[in-house]
C-alpha cells in the first residue's frame, strides 16, 4: 500500500484524536483505505522488494510457515496487540507487478489487530 495522509483522523473520534497515517491498499487488496494506529515497525514499514513470506534462501515452505507461527505466539504477547490471527495462506498475491494464486509453500497473512491512538 502507500500512505495518503498523514495525522489521519475521523469524525467520530475524539478531538484531538489522530492516526499517524491513512494507508491505501494495493489494488490485490481492492484499494481500501485503512489507517495505521501508530508509527513503529510492526504496524508500517517501507514496502519490501518481495513477499516475505514465500520461501527464500533455500528454505521450504514448513520452515517458513513453523517461523511465521514462532512470530504469531510472540505477538500474543506484545502489550499494543489485541488479537492476533494466521498465518493462513493468502487467496491472492502479487510478486512485483504480477498477481497469482499461492500454493502451499505461500505467501501467507497475518492478522493483527493494535490498539490504536489514544
């Protein structure tokens, strides 16, 4: 995605009450625009050259999913976190300019859930 806005902030919220940034997905993602609740690492980061989550450097996809799992249970544990979901296996990916259907080996999603500003 790419940040739109920054300082974000809806109607309904208090006043006062911003989001770093309002984000807009990528079109695989249908576009939608969301927010990010704070600026650190594992809520927004620079878009990485490819999906992460595929294998690479001659690891298999069990390698890679049983590390994304290691990953979910420590955020389990992370106090800005309210729940935290996944991996699962993305419906669909884009590697470059290029969508397609993952296999098994991935990528994969995780979901997380923050709390955001307040």
């Amino acid at each position: 995605g790419k940040v739109v806005a920054l300082q974000y902030r809806e109607d309904h919220w208090p006043a006062k009450k911003t989001a770093p940034y309002q984000v807009e997905l990528d079109p695989a993602f249908g576009s939608a625009l969301i927010f990010a609740p704070m600026d650190i690492p594992k809520v927004i980061r620079a878009e990485m050259p490819s999906t992460f989550s595929l294998p690479e450097d001659g690891r298999d996809a069990a390698e890679v999913l049983a590390a994304l799992k290691t990953e979910v249970a420590k955020l389990q544990d992370d106090p800005i976190v309210l729940t935290v979901s996944g991996p699962e296996l993305m419906a669909v990916a884009e590697d470059g300019t290029e969508l397609f259907v993952p296999k098994d080996a991935g990528p994969w999603v995780i979901t997380m859930v923050v709390q955001g500003p307040t």
